[in-house]
C-alpha cells in the first residue's frame, strides 16, 4: 500500500447561530464502513501511540479536541500531518505504519475504524512491517 493513499478529508460543516455540526456518514465522506469507534484522552505530552500497522484494517483519525501529530510510513516513504481541526480527518489505509505524537494538553483523538478489534490484524514490529510492506508491492 502507497502512502498517497492516506489523505486529508474535509468533513461537512453545518454552521449557525446555534454553533458547529460535523457528521460522518459511511461510504459516502470516508472510503469504508465503520465498523468500530473509539477515542484517545488524557495523552501525556511526550506519549507516542500507535506505533503499529494492520493488515487489512482502514481508519480515520479526527483531532476533536486540541491537536496532535500523525507520522505515516509505508515502508518506502515517510510523511507526516498535524490535525488541528475538528471537520477534518486523517484517512490511512492499511498496511501503513503510524504513529501518535505531539498531543496538547486537551487532545481527543476520535478514531472510526472500518473492522472491530482483531489482535492477529496489528503488526507490531517496525521490521516485521517492513518485510510485508515489501511482500505487498
């Protein structure tokens, strides 16, 4: 899998005198179903998550509270996204290796994932990720 397949997708934005709405509906803003939701809180300034790639697994990340950094490699490439805005997300396919950093103080990291959790999906060796990173070209 390429790495310009992970991109920046702009949500809808309903906007009034009321305040902000952004809403997310399968297949139609994101490129898959999802399938499971869940968020990442209370990150300590220098965490790092992720640290992983998954075999079939597709996401989207969205900053919807504070910010935070994405680092992206797919075994070839390296690029990186800071998300800062609350209607736009991060789409990264599978089999790209990713990590979490630079989260402020109040960071929320909203995840949509297009499979429930599989433990045998993850790749959790960056060498590992690499050998069937090459095997997928």
């Amino acid at each position: 899998m390429s790495i310009k397949k992970c991109k920046i997708i702009e949500l809808p934005l309903l906007n009034d005198d009321r305040g902000d709405l952004t809403f997310i509906e399968n297949n139609k803003h994101i490129p898959f179903s999802i399938k499971r939701i869940y968020y990442l809180y209370n990150n300590h300034l220098n965490l790092i998550r992720g640290r992983h790639a998954h075999k079939n697994l597709h996401q989207l990340f969205i900053a919807i509270s504070g910010s935070f950094d994405v680092f992206l490699n797919d075994g070839k490439e390296d690029t990186s996204f800071k998300l800062d805005k609350k209607n736009v997300g991060l789409y990264v396919p599978k089999m790209i290796w990713r990590e979490l950093k630079n989260f402020s103080q109040d960071s929320v990291c909203l995840v949509l994932a297009s499979d429930l959790y599989k433990e045998d999906d993850y790749i959790r060796d960056y060498d590992k990720f690499l050998i069937s990173s090459e095997l997928e070209s």
